[in-house]
C-alpha cells in the first residue's frame, strides 16, 4: 500500500524522517488500521460556517430534542445525530484551532496551509472580510491550494457552497480569483457570503457597517468638487476641468457603492455560480439548500470510480439562517436550533450516499467550521447565533477561544481508530499537508507552511502535535499566542490586546456588528493577560507574577518565539485593504445588463434532494 506515492523517499515529521515501511508499521500499530486497498483516499471536506463548538452533541452540547408523533411522546435524541456519529466512527479533536476569528481570513488559511497574514488575507482597516463581489481582493494567484495540488495529482475537485475569497481583479471576467482558477475542477455555489440583505431583513448587515463611513467620504469629496468649482470659475486658483470631472465621477461612485448597501447588494452579493456563469441573480434562498445538496451528491455520483476531493462549504449557519420548511420549528431553540438540525442533516445524506456507492472505507471525510459561533447575531430579541460552550468569546472576538475554538472531526475506517479523542493542539491549517501527502503530492517549497500533517497525531502513532506555538491574529494585529509546553504538558496562552465587549449588556462590539482589532474598542496589555488553557479553559483567571512562578519564564519563552515568528513574515500586497475592498463597478459580476442584473436558472427536479 502506498499511501504517499511521492517521487522523494522520505516525507519530514516534526523533525524525523518516515520512509514508506515506517508509514505501514504505523498503520498496522492499531487495531483495524493495516488497509489493501492500493488507491488514492478520496476525500470529502466539510466546513460549517459560524457553528458554535457548543452547539454539536459530541463536544457536550445536552440538549436534545424531544420526539413526538402524533403527540405523544416517543424518545429523545441528540439534535446532530449525523455529526456525532461521525466522530464516534472516527477521531475528534478538542483544540482544533482557526487561524482568525473571522470568514475571509480563516477560510484562506484553510486553502493555503498558511496564516492568512502571508498571503495578504488579513486586514489593517475595521472591515476583516471581503465586503463585495465587485471588489478587486481576495485569494492571490499565486497561492497554492490543496485544491491545484490535488489537481495536478490526478484528482477531480470540486467547491459546492461558499467562497468568500474573490472573483475579479481587473475586469469583470478575469475571475483571477474564482475557485476554478485555484485548482477546483468545478464550482457551484455562492462566490460571496450569505447577509441579511438576501433575504431582504429590517435588519441590513452591510449598510449598517457602511453607513457611517460611505457617507463621511462621500460628504469630503462632495466639499473638494464644490471648493474645486468655486475656485475655478472665481479664477482663485487654477485647476484643470478634467480633474473636477474626475472626482465627482468618483463621489458618485462613492455614494452609489453605499446607497447599494440599501438596494442593489441583493442583486450584486448574492447570487450563485456554476463555474464561470452565473446561474441565479438574486439567488432564490428557498432553493438553495436542496440546489447545493443536490450538486455535492451528483459529483460524489460522477466520480465514485475516480479519486476525488470534494470541499462542501456549507452555507449553514450563518445568518440569516435559510431553512426549508421542513426543518423550521422542528427545535426548542428557535431558528438557529431549526437550522443546526437542517445542516446536520444535510451531513447525513453526504454519509449516505458515500455508503451507497460503497466508498465509506476509501474516502477521508474532514468536519469543522471556519471558526466559533456568533454573539452578536441577533433579530430583536431572537438570539441568533451559535453557543461556544464554556469559551469566552465568539466570532470576530479577536483570540478567545470561543472565536477560534471549533469542532474538528475525522474519519477514515480502517486506517484511523474509531472513537478516538484528541486533546492535542491542531489547526485547520493542518488539513493542507494532510491533504497533499496522503493524495500523494508535496507541499510547496517556495514559501512557509503553517500547518502540520495530522496522520502520526490521527494515527496515535505520536502523542503531541507538532505546534507548539499558535499565532492568534485580528486582521494584521497580533492579538495573543498559544503555547504548548510539552515537557509539563501546560497549554499557555498569552494575550496582547483584546477587543472591549460586552455581550450581557449588548456592549462595545454591538455597536460595530463585529469587534473592531484595534482602536478604543481594543484594551492592550501590558503584561499581557497570560492564561493555563489546561487548567483554565473558559480563560476566566488571568494569571499575575506574584501568583504564577512561572510567569516570567512563561512570557519570555513566549516573547522570543512571536520575535522568531516574525522573522519569517515577509512583505505582501494586502487584500483587504480600503482600495481592493471597495465596491468597483466594472468588476461587478453580473448575467443582465448592469446594474440591473438579473437571471434564474430553471430546475425543477431540485427538490427530490429534500
């Protein structure tokens, strides 16, 4: 059996060289691990999206769900069933850690392997995520996704779901990109991001972020055009028409950009894509659940006789929670509990149909959510947002753990032992190099990795994970780091600034929509606030020197690997700057004639999935 079939020898593991005979014996050291089958795993990926560690059963989640029929009482039973199963079958890992606590950049940690800091996928401004369609960031083309490596191995790929890191660069079509110009085969989803304006709420998410700032701009360049026109006609100072014209253009724009946040994101954010063509504009919420379902099971169908890797990137359970009617009112918890159980369901018929087509033992299948649930996600009184558990914070949330803290799941019967727990630092990063070597490729050589292959670790063949520091940023700032002192077994975890919330009171963050990484909403610390994950995993008793002994030895280890961390940063366009994430017209994908875009893709079969 060779699960690397690479050209070199040898692969590296944390320091030690492992040869093809060292692999085996690692398999066959556990019971019900040595496999024949010769292929390539194939290999399914699923990431929730703003799912709360809390919310799943097996992380400790004791709700449940009465069952009623015909009135009468019949049983309980845990609300994702789907989801626990799967990690009773397989391996669960309890410090499974998202490189930001935010969509955008976690996700592009994901794909690259890397802090999304080194690709340019992390921002300096108050906005940390990709605001529109038409903007020119997102994920470079010269990053390297598990995607194009697994590609270029021999593998069909495919992205069915959300993306969220960019379509255009300089023209409407260049899709620079686009998911299929970074390895994916194909494409069927939702290019941006689910908000409230798709559904059309009292509640608008983008305009409320851009409201204050659209308009200061667009009242400065409104002055500058006035000021320009009045010196010009009064001859006080001389200034060519062409500049004037110019600038008023681009105060139009300007406000257009945010009057759009009003009435036209609908139709310019939330669309779906089936490769390069756009197949609905605005896309229909009520069909999108069962259209998406529908795609994911067709090409696990298509390609059961191939290898494949097939990244399910669910829209669920991000606001504004579309749900089908068959899932609404189902649980106690309102529509956030509705739509938990609606994607938990949606898990469950990926699980079937990889069994029906007899691929359960050859196929690699990946859980987690791009990173904590939600705290301020809320429709008057209606909490809508996740729960993270004993963890202090939540999405957006800078570095607590209840906003970079999520649920990670594996399963591969017959190599890795079922039931297992894993109370280990990991990373979703760690899906990059586990992806690529057991597909049989190499990890790029050109620039730094930040993940670590999670096979020994799965495996039990070693017992630490191969990080022992963990670099928690907001955007581009450093908010905290985590450290595994493997000698002692202490998780230590170091904050430099954290953001000033409230969400008891409906605090600072509130008034923002998301925690802002720097400025008056932002205190910093100095000592920074240090924290024993092992002892105190809800970081609710920050550490003193007079308390901790190991205080100063703690923060100095600490300090010198953030300086050691650095080293290795190098200068990179950014992405998420104010220029590349403002709305630009001409790079506005749209299927009418602009700005009134506008289709819809007839199918009348996609509720069979449902």
């Amino acid at each position: 059996m060779y699960l690397f079939h690479t050209r070199e020898n040898y692969k590296v593991y944390h320091g030690k060289q492992w040869s093809c005979l060292n692999i085996w014996l690692i398999l066959c050291l556990f019971p019900r691990t040595c496999v024949s089958n010769p292929s390539k795993p194939n290999f399914l990926l699923i990431l929730a999206d703003d799912l709360g560690i809390g919310d799943l059963g097996c992380y400790g989640n004791d709700t449940i769900r009465n069952v009623r029929i015909h009135g009468k009482f019949i049983s309980k039973e845990s609300r994702t069933p789907n989801i626990d199963g799967l990690a009773k079958e397989g391996v669960r890992l309890t410090q499974h850690i998202a490189a930001a606590a935010v969509c955008t950049p976690s996700r592009a940690s994901f794909l690259t392997g890397r802090y999304p800091i080194r690709s340019g996928m992390a921002s300096s401004t108050q906005r940390q995520i990709l605001f529109w369609n038409g903007c020119s960031g997102g994920l470079p083309p010269n990053e390297t996704t598990f995607a194009r490596i697994l590609h270029q191995q021999g593998y069909s790929t495919a992205l069915v779901g959300k993306w969220h890191m960019g379509v255009n660069c300089k023209t409407r079509r260049d899709h620079c990109h686009h998911p299929l110009n970074h390895g994916f085969d194909y494409f069927y989803g939702m290019p941006f991001t689910l908000v409230n304006e798709c559904q059309g709420t009292d509640d608008p998410e983008l305009a409320k972020s851009l409201q204050d700032t659209y308009w200061l701009h667009t009242q400065m360049i409104i002055l500058a055009v006035f000021t320009l026109v009045f010196g010009k006609l009064a001859n006080l100072f001389p200034v060519k028409w062409k500049i004037i014209i110019c600038l008023a253009i681009c105060g139009l724009l300007h406000f257009l950009s945010w009057f759009s946040s009003y009435g036209f994101t609908k139709y310019w954010n939330c669309i779906l894509m089936r490769n390069h063509d756009i197949t609905e504009q605005p896309m229909n919420l009520d069909k999108t659940t069962p259209k998406m379902l529908k795609e994911a099971i067709m090409f696990i169908e298509r390609n059961k006789h191939r290898p494949f890797l097939l990244f399910v990137s669910l829209l669920h359970v991000h606001t504004p929670l579309i749900t089908t009617v068959k899932f609404q009112g189902r649980s106690r918890h309102g529509l956030y509990g509705d739509n938990v159980e609606e994607m938990d369901w949606m898990v469950g018929r990926l699980l079937e149909v990889i069994d029906k087509e007899s691929l359960k033992n050859t196929t690699f299948i990946y859980f987690a959510s791009d990173h904590g649930g939600s705290l301020e996600a809320h429709r008057g009184n209606s909490q809508l947002g996740g729960w993270n558990g004993i963890y202090k914070g939540g999405k957006g949330m800078g570095g607590w753990e209840g906003g970079i803290r999520v649920p990670g799941i594996v399963r591969w019967p017959g190599v890795l032992p079922a039931g297992t727990v894993i109370d280990e630092p990991t990373s979703l990063m760690d899906i990059y190099p586990t992806v690529v070597h057991l597909a049989g490729g190499s990890v790029p050589q050109d620039r730094v990795i930040d993940g670590h292959t999670l096979l020994p670790l799965l495996s039990g063949a070693v017992q630490h994970s191969g990080h022992e520091f963990m670099f928690h940023y907001c955007g581009v700032f450093l908010h905290a780091v985590r450290w595994h002192q493997k000698e002692s077994g202490n998780i230590w975890k170091a904050h430099y600034a954290t953001p000033v919330f409230q969400p008891e009171t409906s605090g600072a963050c509130f008034r923002r929509g998301i925690c802002p990484c720097f400025g008056d909403d932002v205190t910093h610390h100095d000592p920074p606030l240090l924290f024993n994950l092992s002892q105190d995993p809800s970081e609710g008793n920050p550490l003193s020197a007079d308390a901790e002994p190991l205080f100063g030895t703690v923060m100095r280890r600490i300090g010198k690997a953030v300086e050691e961390h650095h080293k290795t940063l190098s200068p990179v366009p950014q992405q998420l700057s104010p220029y590349n994430n403002i709305w630009k017209p001409w790079l506005q994908p749209c299927c009418g004639m602009f700005p009134f875009c506008w289709c819809h893709e007839e199918n009348n079969k996609e509720d069979s999935i449902v």
